[in-house]
C-alpha cells in the first residue's frame, strides 16, 4: 500500500496561462495607486525637502512631481506603467509556455 | 421445478438490492433467503417490541448512488442522528474518534509520556515491514497506543493475534488519498451550496431508519414484491447445479425439511464463498475445494438485556478493550433511535462476543448467555444486576470474512473458477469475502443486476478497492439536534458533478512554468534598466543619472552610459530571471504542499475512526 498513488500524484497536469489583460489590470491598479499613495503619504508628513528621491520619477514621468497635483499625475502614469509591465509579462509568459509546449 | 428468470441467494442487502434494480428495469427474480428474516445481517430483530440492530448500521455512504436508493426505499423515515461512541479501557472511557487530549489525560502522566515517547520513536524508526495489522497500526499510532487502543478490542473481534491479520484490513479501511481527492473533498466538498446546504460531518452524526435496518429490507422486499418478484424464506440452498460453463438450477430445502429446485437464466449469490463452492454440483477441482475451505468467518453473537433504567449511558455503542471481560462492544440501542424500545423508562442493550462456532459460549443456553453478560455489564460498572428484566441472545454466522494471510490466495483461486460460469455472479460481503460495508454491499448488487441487463460490464469485485466508488457525498444541511429529538432528513443529490470538479482543480491548480516565468520577468526589468539608463543618457547633464548608478553596487559594471545600459539589461534580466523562476517556484511548491497537508489532516481523521 501507499504506493498506488503516488505515480498519479499530481494536483493538475495543466501548465497555467497568465490572461494578460488581468494581469495588466492588476498591476495597472498596484502601480497608480502605489504611487499615488506613495506621493501622499510624503506630502502629508511634510519637512523642508518632500520626496526628493520620489521626486527623481519625474526624469520618466513627465509632469510628475511630490505635490496634490503630482499625484494624480503618477496614479495615471503609474497605471499606465503597471498595465503594460503586466500585460508583457502575460504575453512573454504565455508565448515562451506555448513554445515550450511544442 | 418452479422457473425464473434470475434467482438471487440471499436477501440481505447486496440480494434484494440486485432484485430491486432488476425489478425497476421490469426484470422480476426469486429470492431464496436461508433465514425467516431478510436483512441479513443488517435485519433489526424484534423481542417483545424491543427491536435491535445486528451489530450496529450507521447509514452513511460516500457513493452517492446508494444515499438516493436509500431514500428511494425508505422516504422520509430517516433519523439524523448524532454520533456518540467510546472505549473503555482501564477503567476509564475514552472519546472515540480518539482525541489526544482525552486520550492522554484518561492515561495519566507516566503513560502518557510513555505513549509520547513511543510514537515518537516509532517515527524515528518505523518498521520497516507493513504486513500485518500491528505492523500497520505501530507504524502509525507508536506500540503504546496500539497495545491499549486497538490489540486487545482487534483480537477480541477476529480471534487471532494482529500479527495474523492482513495489513489490508486496515489499509481497506483507511484508503490512501490522491492529492486531488483530499484536495477535492477539503475545498469543494465543504463549501457552502447554492441554498446553504453545508456538508454534515458523517463522523459526528449518521442516518437511520426509524426501526432499525431492518425496516429498510423489510420495505425494499415489498418494492421487489410489486414488481412481481418473490422472497421465500427459511429456504436454504444446499446444491446449485451446472453444466457447459453454466448454472441450470438451484436445489434449496424449506424449513419443513421439503426439497425444491428453481430453474433460472441468472444466478446470483450472496452465499459466503465457502458455502456456495461446497454447494457447486458437479464438485469443482480440488484445488479450488481446498481453497475455499481454507476462507475462515468470525461469528458473532448479541445477548440483549432489557434494562429498568431510563438512561444507561449516553454512547450508540461503546468498544470494550479492557481485557478482563469477553465483551467485545455494548450497544444502546435507543440511542440509535429512541423508537427502538417500546417504553422510554427501559433501555435494551445489546452485548456483542465475537466467537467462533467451535467456542464453548457458542452453545451455551441463552440463559446462561444472559447471566454471563448481566456480570460483565455490572464488572464494567455500567449497571447493576437488578436491573436487568429481560434478555435474549441472537447468533448471527459467518458475520466477518476474515483477513488472514492465505485469504487473497484463497480467493483469487475460487474467483478463477466461479468466472468460468456465464450465467453466475457473486456479490455480497460474504459474496465477495470482503469486509463490505452495507452500501458497498449495495453496490455489488448494482452492477450484478446491470450485468443481467446487459449493460455494459460492471466488475463487483472491485467495489470497495477501487478509490473510484469513494466519491464524497454532500447532504443538505442539518442540525444534529439533541440526541431525543430525531430529525428527518432530506438528501440533496444534484451536486456538482465529479468530473466538473476535477476541472476547477485542475485549474485552480495549474502549475506555472518556472522557466517562462523567468524569461517574461528577466525581459521585462532587463528592458525598464535599458529604458531608464537610456532616457537618463539622452537627458544629459553635468552628472548623468547619479542615483541610478547606485545600482552599480548590484550590477557588476553598471554606469549610466550607453555601454552601461546594455550591462544592466543583461544582469538586471539575469535578475529578473532568477526572481521569476524562484517566485514561479516556490508558488507550485506553496500550493502543494498545501495539498500535502489537506491530505495529511484527512488521513489522520480517517485513522481515528479505525475501529468502526
């Protein structure tokens, strides 16, 4: 005994497929908010210099800066970026998965 | 001779089950019952009113075929009842299901220590054989537990020492999950239905007719007579005759001592394998004679007493592992169903020995039966001798096939040659000589009368081994309600099928290509350092990008130039390969080991119900 299933022990044969506009949705949300939050929490402890490192996205984010106005700036900005990272990890994955599956 | 088109021997559960389905598919058969009751040994006896069960039948099965022709027989006569048992040991009872805290506080200090440490090393070092029950049981529990919890009550009901015992016995009893199964049954078998149905914990509480089991057969025969079919009774079969590979007829002696013979099409027989191979005319070689009469059966006997108290104990039954007394379990038969006694200031009790024919105690008066069991009662403290008003004693022969070492050999030779006949199935627990459960039992009858009708092939032999007829049953939700109180019980059939189930697992649980994974996330942050270094480079300025060079303290040559973005995108997808795989990794390993320890808990829930 004890043996008969373990050559069948597996929880599923299938390789997932990521769904690339959910992921992109995800990490879209993660990313706009993330920086949005990011943003206002600075804003709201305050001091002399405010989010000088954050500051530094404005080099890729333009229009980006550690103000009210700035954080909406970087929840667009931060979507946008999120939901094309996950939405080419999706595509890279499923498309690397399916050759690998030939 | 009187001709049918099939003759089922035996009406207990597998023979009027095969006669019932032969009957709703308009197939009439005769059924040939050696005793004055159907039931088998799942007949509820009736002395004075007071009914009892032979040995105890909790209706609950994990095939949902058998739960719908339960209540396809018996309506709405169903109790749900709760599930009370114990050991009694030492002097002390003990939850049963074990519980390890009760276990080890009945036990006291030093044994519990002693039982912690012998479990301990018996994970250490396991034997290294499972052959045999103790081998099984050691492997499991550690030596301590096994010699207090299951040697003394195992060797009580089969009479020979554990190490003759089969590790199958255990092992059929306590099936090895597939991760899938334990998966299956942890989360979908315990989610809430479309109508709130919850999934009731048949360990905990268990279906039962009103009457007793019996009343179950009783009706079914009723059934089987409208369909035109016929049971006789106290008429034993003693030579089934054949030839060319096929069964002609059957010779069976009334109990007025008349012979009859019944010719049929069909034959199916629950006899025990030793009995029918025997019966076989013209006598089979004598290779498969020896075989069957190498099979061995436990007999068994219940001596009731009717006792002058309202409340005994509160268990169904209780197990008796002290070894001081011969008892091997007590039953409290009002506690099954308060309408098993016809007066509620009585209790009838019924005290089972597990014999075998050739001991003494198997034909001794019932009177004598009655006074031995009224003294190990009161030895055990569970009544005084006054009390008792009344008793009687019913055998019941042949009631466990036993697992010894030689029966699979046995078996395998006499199925051999019973599968050389066309026209003959067995089924059955003492059909099939296995230690069958009454819904697996069932089952075999099932597909014994599909067979007939020619369906296509169903193999009874594989009923209960095959992890194919475990599939969870969910009932309707319920509240066990207090133990006087019975509740009717309505079962919810149209689940989720097994198959669909099967598929959500498998996606739920769909593993992640470490590899791809690791491609997509090493591309993805190969190509945001190659962008950000670029962007940076384009800008210009007195110093190019001073906060992304820090990344050079991880990436080996990283600078903030054209040549250094080709450094980060090749070490930074490097990075991000590593990242996914390990993430992809440790996600499949996450989500198996998940399911390792859904089986494990499952397992160890089954283990504890060993003894039932």
């Amino acid at each position: 005994m004890g043996t008969d299933f373990k050559s069948n022990d597996e929880l599923s044969r299938v390789v997932a497929k990521i769904q690339g506009g959910v992921l992109a949705v995800v990490c879209g949300l993660m990313g706009g908010l993330g920086l949005f939050f990011m943003t206002a929490w600075l804003l709201l402890e305050g001091g002399p210099k405010v989010g000088s490192h954050l500051q530094l996205l404005s080099n890729y984010f333009i229009g980006y800066s550690v103000t009210w106005k700035g954080s909406l700036v970087g929840l667009f900005y931060g979507a946008l970026t999120g939901g094309i990272l996950g939405w080419a990890i999706g595509f890279i994955y499923n498309r690397v998965v399916g050759i690998r599956g030939r | 001779m009187a001709s049918h088109p099939v003759v089922v021997i035996g009406a207990g559960p597998a023979g009027l089950t095969a006669a019932y389905e032969l009957g709703k598919n308009s197939s009439s058969s005769l059924i040939l019952e050696a005793g004055k009751q159907v039931g088998g040994i799942s007949q509820t006896v009736n002395y004075r009113d007071f009914r009892f069960d032979i040995g105890g039948h909790r209706f609950f099965s994990k095939m949902p075929m058998v739960t719908e022709l339960w209540h396809e027989i018996l309506g709405d006569n169903f109790l749900l009842r709760p599930r009370i048992s114990r050991i009694h040991y030492n002097q002390h009872f003990f939850d049963y299901p074990l519980k390890a805290t009760n276990a080890l506080a009945g036990l006291g200090v030093v044994e519990a220590l002693l039982v912690c440490f012998s479990y301990a090393k018996v994970k250490v070092f396991p034997n290294a054989q499972e052959e045999n029950f103790e081998q099984w049981v050691i492997n499991r529990f550690g030596y301590r537990l096994y010699q207090i919890f299951f040697k003394t009550y195992t060797e009580k009901v089969w009479g020979i020492s554990c190490t003759e015992i089969s590790a199958d016995w255990a092992a059929q009893r306590i099936k090895n999950l597939s991760l899938k199964e334990a998966v299956r049954n942890a989360l979908l078998g315990q989610r809430g239905g479309k109508k709130g149905e919850i999934v009731t914990s048949l360990i905990e509480q268990f279906h039962y007719p009103r009457l007793g089991p019996g009343m179950m057969w009783e009706r079914c025969e009723e059934l089987v007579a409208g369909f035109g079919s016929q049971t006789l009774k106290a008429m034993k079969v003693e030579h089934i005759r054949h030839r060319h590979g096929r069964v002609d007829c059957v010779s069976a002696r009334a109990s007025s001592g008349e012979h009859f013979e019944f010719e049929g099409s069909d034959f199916v027989s629950t006899m025990p394998l030793r009995e029918l191979i025997e019966a076989m005319d013209p006598q089979p070689p004598d290779k498969v004679m020896e075989a069957a009469l190498g099979l061995r059966y436990r007999d068994y006997l219940t001596v009731v007493l009717v006792v002058n108290c309202e409340d005994v104990f509160p268990d169904n039954w209780i197990y008796i592992h002290s070894p001081e007394v011969k008892m091997g379990r007590i039953q409290n038969y009002k506690n099954w169903s308060p309408y098993m006694v016809p007066d509620p200031s009585r209790t009838s009790l019924g005290l089972e020995y597990f014999l075998w024919d050739k001991d003494d105690e198997w034909t001794w008066s019932n009177e004598r039966l009655i006074e031995f069991g009224t003294r190990e009662c009161a030895q055990l403290g569970l009544i005084r001798p006054g009390e008792v008003e009344d008793g009687t004693v019913v055998r019941m022969e042949k009631a466990y096939p036993v697992y010894d070492h030689h029966y699979q050999d046995h078996v395998r030779t006499i199925r051999q040659y019973l599968e050389t006949f066309s026209n003959l199935q067995t089924i059955g627990r003492n059909g099939l000589h296995r230690y069958n459960n009454q819904d697996h039992s069932m089952v075999t009858g099932v597909y014994a009368a599909r067979n007939i009708m020619g369906e296509s092939h169903h193999d009874v032999w594989a009923v209960n081994t095959e992890k194919a007829y475990h599939e969870e049953d969910r009932t309707t939700s319920g509240n066990g309600g207090d133990r006087m109180v019975p509740l009717p019980v309505q079962v919810k059939v149209d689940e989720l099928p097994i198959e669909e189930e099967e598929e959500i697992i498998e996606v739920v649980f769909a593993k992640l290509d470490p590899v791809a994974m690791g491609v997509a996330v090493g591309t993805i942050s190969g190509l945001l350092i190659l962008i950000g270094t670029v962007i940076l480079v384009l800008k210009g300025g007195p110093v190019v990008g001073p906060n992304l060079s820090l990344l050079g303290n991880f990436l080996f040559g990283f600078q903030v130039t054209w040549g250094g973005s080709l450094v980060g995108f090749l070490e930074g997808g490097l990075g991000g390969f590593a990242i996914g795989y390990s993430g992809a990794s440790l996600r499949n390993w996450s989500m198996t080991a998940y399911a390792k320890f859904l089986r494990w808990r499952e397992e160890v829930n089954h283990r504890r119900n060993l003894l039932d």
